[in-house]
C-alpha cells in the first residue's frame, strides 16, 4: 500500500538517495551544468520550509518524491517528481501530485509549472496526460557554434552562377536581357560562350541572392533544358539546384542544417544524387559521391571555395569559383550592362 507523506530534514538520506537516481536516469541537457547534491539540498530544505515537499513509501520503503516551491503571485512550481521503476505504472505519480496539488491550493496556489527536457518523450507524454500544457521554450547553443554561423553570415561571401547546357549563346544572351531585369536591380551580367557544353551566367545581383539565381536557373533551363545554379553561400557552404525543362529535380547543400535544423527527410533530400547528375551532366556517379558530400559543419569539409570547383570540375563547368566581378576578366565574356 502506497503512503504519501510530507518530507522533512530528517529524510535527507532518503531524498538523496531518490535524487541520485532521478540524475542518473535523466542526465542534464548540453549546456547545463548538474547540480551538486549540497545545491539540490540547499533549494530542498526551502521547499520543506516554504513549499511542499513528500516522500511516497510502499511496504518495502521509499518509492518516490515530488517537491514544489511556494507559490508566486499564484503559481506554484514543481522542480521534481520522481517514481522508482519498480513502483511505476501503480498510480504513485498520481497520487504525489494529487497531494500536491492540494497543498499548494492550500497556501493560494491557482498554477503549477513544471521544466521537462525535451528528449524525456515519457515524462512529456504523462505530463501531457496530466493537462499541461507548452508555454514557452528553453533554447541552448554552444557560443563557438553560435559565433561560427555569426561570423559566417557577417563576414562570409554568398556567389554563384547559372549554367545552362546549350551552345545557342545568343538565345541565351536575349533570355537574360528579357528576364534579369524582371528580379531587380542588377549591376550587369556577364555570359561565357560555350564551353564542354555549357554556357555560364554571373550575374552581379542574382550571384549575391541564391533565390534570385534559383529563379534564373529555372528561367534558363525552361527554355533551353538542364540547368544548374551554384554557389557559395556566407563563406561557408556550397549549394547547388539543378533544373531539367523548367523543373528541379535535385539540390545539394553542403551542411544541410546550416541554415537552421531541419527534419531527418529533408536533410536527406538536400544530398547529392549521383544517379541523376550522372544521367544530365555526364558525372561520374563515383565521383559525386566522393566530392559531393555532406557533413554537420563546414570544419567537417574543405573550405567552401574548393568544394564547389571540385563540384564544378566533375560536372564539367568550368568558372564556378568566381563571382561576378571575377567572370567579367574571362576570355571572350559577353558583357550585358544595366
């Protein structure tokens, strides 16, 4: 038979004993330091004190604990409750919060808040059987990390290029003359006659604006077939968008979570498919697995500038390490100014 029952101080032994196996069980999250049983002590006493703190027992001893602080402006907060895995499933987390509950009432208590790690999927699951319900978020990064997207997005430069795989240079030259004006303001574009097939386009405003070049990638390639944007992006990563009679059909990011965490489907998708390069650009499919790769951080891969002329290289384009400004010193570079 369960018993619920108020802590006192005397049940040190006990509630260390309990809390021990509640830190081994549920270790703190990345980013915050474990307390020491003398701190979780320290803030134990104060809810012995001022807030509500028990102890379940079974015939067999202690099972379980559950404390709470003094509530605050009506809102109580429970920092633990803790069940042994041989009494759980028997109704004893229940009856510790039951208790709970009508203590904190007791000293004017209208709320109670809880903190629960996020990876602990069966506490939110009880928790959420319970009726609580997600009001905020506790977010948590490491500074180097933190300061490496930073100083990428300040500091790092974003370039690329369009590639459309057509010898027709003055079908291209008019395509871009009727459509670049359409995204903004561009301070000029630089074509490359055909080489191994392709026809390069540098763009001032669309190389600094991955979007804009997707949408110039595509433009291309629904007149003319495959096309391909690529780029630099913030110094950092390499992404590249190929299209095929106006549709796309594969993108590659370098780091796939770079720009922010993203579900395990897409940053799957965001891979290199060597089977379809292979098919419209003539790749080693050997090749765009070895050089085409993916990791969690840039540092995992070479710099960015080398990766995508290594991806240039295996796709046959040739230039694609270069900015607009670059591409205009080109042999023979059609330059189309605004």
């Amino acid at each position: 038979m369960t018993k619920i029952r108020r802590a006192i101080e005397a049940d040190e032994p006990i509630l260390r004993e309990l809390w021990e196996e509640f830190e081994a069980e549920v270790p703190e999250p990345p980013g915050f330091t474990p307390e020491t049983w003398d701190e979780a002590w320290r803030d134990i006493r104060r809810r012995i004190g001022e807030g509500v703190a028990l102890v379940a027992e079974d015939d067999e001893g202690p099972i379980g604990h559950a404390w709470a602080a003094a509530p605050v402006h009506g809102r109580a907060h429970l920092t633990d409750v803790y069940v042994r895995p041989r009494a759980r499933r028997s109704g004893v987390a229940r009856a510790l919060l039951r208790e709970l509950a009508v203590a904190l009432r007791g000293l004017g208590a209208e709320w109670m808040s809880l903190d629960v790690v996020s990876s602990n999927a069966p506490a939110l699951a009880a928790w959420n059987r319970f009726g609580f319900v997600e009001v905020q978020k506790v977010m948590v990064v490491e500074l180097a990390a933190l300061e490496q997207r930073l100083g990428a997005s300040a500091d790092g430069a974003t370039f690329g290029s369009a590639h459309v795989q057509t010898d027709d240079l003055g079908g291209v030259e008019r395509a871009v003359r009727t459509f670049v004006p359409r995204l903004g303001r561009s301070a000029g574009t630089a074509v490359v006659p055909p080489k191994n097939g392709w026809i390069g386009v540098y763009d001032e405003l669309c190389g600094r604006e991955p979007e804009l070049l997707r949408r110039l990638a595509r433009e291309l390639s629904d007149r003319f077939g495959v096309a391909i944007a690529i780029g630099v992006e913030a110094g950092q990563v390499v992404r590249y968008v190929l299209f095929d009679r106006g549709r796309m059909v594969d993108e590659y990011l370098s780091v796939p979570e770079f720009h922010g965490p993203l579900p395990p489907g897409d940053v799957i998708a965001l891979g290199a498919n060597p089977t379809l390069l292979s098919r419209l650009t003539g790749a080693d499919p050997a090749r765009v697995r070895a050089v085409a790769r993916t990791a969690t951080s840039p540092a995992d891969l070479p710099p960015a500038e080398e990766l995508v002329a290594q991806i240039g290289e295996l796709l046959v384009l040739s230039g694609v390490e270069l900015a607009y400004e670059e591409a205009l010193g080109l042999p023979d570079v059609l330059r189309i100014e605004r």
